[in-house]
C-alpha cells in the first residue's frame, strides 16, 4: 500500500450546476488543510469538480481511481439529488472510504436526508477549521466519535485566503468567485443569511493583494459573492477603483471595451455619490450589478424582517440605468407570506418602469435552516418536498395560480431575459400592466403549446407574432417590423414563417455583397461571435448562480 505522502488520501469534490463555476468553497478547504490539518495534509488532497449532467457512475469510477480514504462532497440545493446518488453508489462499492458532507444543504435538518443517513461524518456551517482538524483524525486518529461536527468560525485573519488553488484553465474559462466579506447583517427570513450575526469584512489590503495576483495570472471575470458588497463604501470605493484601473490605457483613459468583467450584489437603497462616480466611469459590459429587490410591498417585506428604503430603491435604480453603463439585474421573488398576484403585479410593474436590463423572477423556496418556516401555518405556505423545495401554494394564491406564474417566470426568463426580443418585447408589454400582459401571453402561450422548454428561437418568433397580430390585434406592419429588427439583431440565420417573406428580400437585395467580404472578415466575424458568446455566458452565469 502507498504511503500517504505520494498518494491521494482525500479528495475534495462538488457537483457544479455548470462547467463554467468553480467552486470557492472546496478552494478554501483546500488552502487550509496544512493550517488547520497539520503539516502535510494539503500534498495528499486532490480537488474534483464535476456537473450534475455527468453520470453518477462516471463520477464514481473516476473518484475511485484517486483511491482516496476520505471524500468531502460539497453538498448544495441544486447538487443533493444526484450527489445522493454518488454517495449511494460509493458506500456500497467502497464503504470503507469515509465520506464527509459539507455546505448549506447540509448544515440543518440533517436527521430528514438521506444523504446524511448514508454519510459518516456531516461538517455543519463554516468548514475552513474543522474540515481539516476531522480529515486528521480520520486518517492518523483518534477516530472521531460524533458524526455531526459544527463547524468552527475563526477570525478571518486565520484564514488562508484560497485564489492560489484557481488554475490556469480556471482563470482562462471559468467564472471566478471572491469575496471580500462573509455574512450579512439583514435578516430577510427567505435567505441563510438572515442566521449571521453580522458581516465580517477580510483585511482590505490582503485582499487586494490576491486579487492582483489573480489579475496578473490572467484573470479577468469576478464575481464577488458577498451578500452586501456597498455596506462598507470605503472597501467599495477601493475594489471599485483597482478594477476601473486595469480598464485603461497608458494615457490613463478608459478602454471602451476593456477585457474585464466584475459582478456585485448590492444593497438597493445604499447608493452614495462616492459610488456613483465611480461606477459612472465604468465602460459598458464592464460591470454588473445583481440587485435584490425581492417585493416592493411594505406589509410583506416588515412581515419577512427586510428593511429596504422603496423611495431610494427606485431613484438608485433609476440612476444605474439612465446613468451609467452598468448591467443591471434585479431580483424579485413570487411566493412571500401574505403577496397577492395583485400586489405583486403592482411591484412588478414598478420595477418594470423602473427599466433595469433585467428582472430575474425567482419562485420561492423554503432553504434549510431559514426562518420562512415562521410563516408556513399562518399563512398555509406548502412546499413542494423534493429540492429545490419551490413554494406550491399558500393562503393568498392557490396552487392553479401558482402553476400559471411559474409559467409566467419560465418564459420571462425564454423571451425578456434572452435579450432577443426588445422591440416585440415592448410591444408585447405595453400600454397598461406590464405583468398582466405577460401574463395573459403566458396562459396563451401554454394552450397553444403545452410547453415551457425546448423553443427554437424561429419557433417562438412565430408564436409571439401570432399573439401580438391574433389576440393582442396589433397591426402587421408594426408586429412584423419589430420582429424582423429583433431577429436581425440576434444574429440567427434560420427563418421564420412569419417572417420568410421578408427575409427572403432582403437576401436577395444583399446577393454579391456579402461575398466581397472574404475569408477574412468572415474569420474576424467568428472569433468576435465566440467572444461575445463566452462573455454573455460569463455574464448569465454571474446573474444565475
């Protein structure tokens, strides 16, 4: 049998939901295995990163190939599923490999999981410490006797920071994620968050030191990951100033397409001018800002403890997009205790007016450990019990309407949230109720169809020109002008019906002109697609996860 000083004694592995996350918890467990394990530790530990598409089997053959005596799994809302499996899979073709769970998912309500029932030992919390300190004793003794360990919260300054484990095919391929605090001081009762105490801020300068190290190595898309990036505007200022300085030229002007793209989550009603003449000067696809609105109902947000300013909401949001070139991206969620379809329809056009480039319209879901649960026999909340334990009804919307916005939220995400669809998109949502006129396109959407995935773009080009000419009576001219300027723009070459004729003219019009073009332009043209590609899935991906 090796030694454990030349082989792998443990591996590190997480399910991703894509390739293109790399996992910031696994790299800090990594980083703090000699600190907190004993000297050593860090040689014998491998990383592995999979996606939840891969096959468990696959997964597991390659796991048992390291031989490995301790596998941590990351364990997360959108991994449980298919990580059980593995699991499953492991212990009865190794049960002497011990297995170790961590994350979220994980850390409460570990006595109704399966997945905790099959694993010998579960890291509850904050792993950085006693992930280690178990791997020792797992692998030198003495054996640990508690299978639940509650995981040690160290002062950030005991902390190895982790972006040295990033590779160089991470810095080239991958979204990278950092932060510069952990926790939060809000107490939204939807999220695990709400739990922290407070937020815990790194020391500045340490940290501005890695995220130059990672800049140098190549780096250029960050995602920070702190719940509340503008709480404290003197860190905010300093990182907003590093990244806006690696976005200009020798001459000291801003690049108008620099190379690299940063991602925050902002407070909503926190917006100081020291922030606003920074952000101002960020060059377009630069910068993107996720902002959590959550519900614009004052009874409903006090009723969830959020406090959040509505009046300087909307005036900061207003300044994002009239004002400066940041994505904005704001977050609303269906479902509270107490939310009518009415009062969120009300809320949904606010923002809607308010234009920022995005609304992400999430469905609520009851996460483990946090204090919605308050609410669940006040107001009849039911929850669907298989991840991602999606709200299903509650005492002010029936499980029929439930279904219908669901819906409603799938296709904003198909058709606004493309970006393909700007003109029609208006169209579509104007005049009157914004959410209401989504909505009755939705309910026809599903009669007509009986699908909400698996649309080809020529296919929902079609059916949304049938319902702006058909129930919505539009004029043909202006259905068929703002979908042939949003088609054209999308840069598809497929062709509609609704458009054939049209298209078909204007190919005929452009025959020997695009020939004169050539293989180099043609070439030229490829390579600034992908590029644009690999940065808008940059960018969804920063938004989604």
């Amino acid at each position: 049998m090796p030694s454990p000083a030349s082989s792998t004694s443990i591996v590190l592995a997480t399910l991703n939901a894509k390739y293109i996350h790399a996992s910031l918890g696994l790299r800090y467990l990594l980083a703090n295995m000699d600190t907190h394990g004993g000297a050593g530790l860090r040689k014998v530990t491998q990383l592995r990163e999979f996606v939840i598409q891969q096959s468990p089997n696959l997964i597991v053959e390659q796991l048992l190939a390291l031989e490995p005596r301790v596998i941590g799994l990351g364990i997360y809302i959108w991994n449980v599923v298919e990580t059980t499996q593995v699991v499953r899979l492991l212990k009865t073709l190794r049960p002497d490999i011990r297995i170790v769970l961590g994350g979220p998912e994980v850390s409460f309500e570990t006595d109704s999981q399966e997945i905790c029932r099959l694993a010998d030992h579960i890291v509850t919390g904050w792993g950085d410490v006693s992930f280690p300190k178990l791997c020792r004793a797992l692998l030198d003794g003495p054996q640990p006797l508690m299978k639940i360990i509650a995981g040690e919260q160290p002062p950030l300054a005991e902390l190895n920071l982790p972006y040295t484990e990033y590779t160089d095919e991470d810095l080239a391929k991958r979204l990278l994620y950092v932060e510069a605090s952990r926790g939060c001081p809000f107490k939204c009762e939807f999220c695990l968050s709400s739990l922290d105490k407070t937020a815990w801020a790194f020391e500045l300068d340490r940290f501005m030191v890695e995220m130059d190290s990672l800049y140098q190595r190549g780096a250029r898309n960050f995602k920070f990951v702190d719940r509340t990036f503008n709480l404290k505007i003197d860190f905010s200022v300093r990182i907003l100033q590093f990244f806006l300085d690696r976005m200009k030229d020798q001459s000291g002007q801003v690049l108008a397409a620099p190379d690299v793209f940063v991602h925050f989550e902002v407070v909503p009603d926190s917006l100081p001018d020291r922030l606003k003449v920074l952000i101002a000067q960020f060059p377009a696809g630069s910068l993107q800002f996720e902002v959590g609105i959550q519900s614009f109902n004052p009874e409903v947000q006090q009723r969830i403890s959020r406090k959040q300013d509505n009046l300087k909401t909307a005036d900061n949001l207003r300044w994002l997009v009239s004002q400066s070139q940041a994505h904005v991206h704001a977050d609303l969620i269906f479902g509270l205790p107490g939310e009518t379809v009415e009062s969120f329809a009300n809320g949904f056009d606010q923002l809607y007016a308010l234009a920022p480039h995005e609304i992400q319209f999430g469905i609520l879901k009851r996460l483990r450990g946090t204090p919605i649960t308050r609410h669940t026999a006040g107001y009849a909340m039911l929850y669907d019990p298989q991840t991602p334990y999606t709200i299903m009804q509650n005492s002010s919307v029936d499980f029929v309407a439930m279904q219908r916005v669901k819906r409603f939220a799938r296709y904003w995400e198909m058709l606004a949230n493309s970006g393909r669809f700007a003109r029609a998109l208006k169209l579509l949502l104007e005049p009157g109720s914004a959410f209401f006129n989504f909505l009755g396109f939705s309910d026809w959407l599903w009669l007509t169809t009986g699908k909400t995935h698996e649309f080809a773009l020529e296919k929902l080009v079609d059916l949304l020109h049938a319902h702006l000419t058909g129930p919505r009576d539009l004029a043909l001219d202006t259905v068929n002008a703002a979908l042939m300027e949003d088609y054209r723009n999308s840069g598809a070459r497929g062709r509609p019906q609704c458009l054939a004729e049209l298209l078909s003219g204007q190919r005929q019009a452009a025959t020997g002109v695009a020939a004169k073009s050539g293989s180099e332009r043609q070439s030229r043209h490829v390579q600034q697609n992908q590029h644009s590609q690999h940065r808008d899935e940059i960018q969804k991906a920063a938004a989604a996860a």
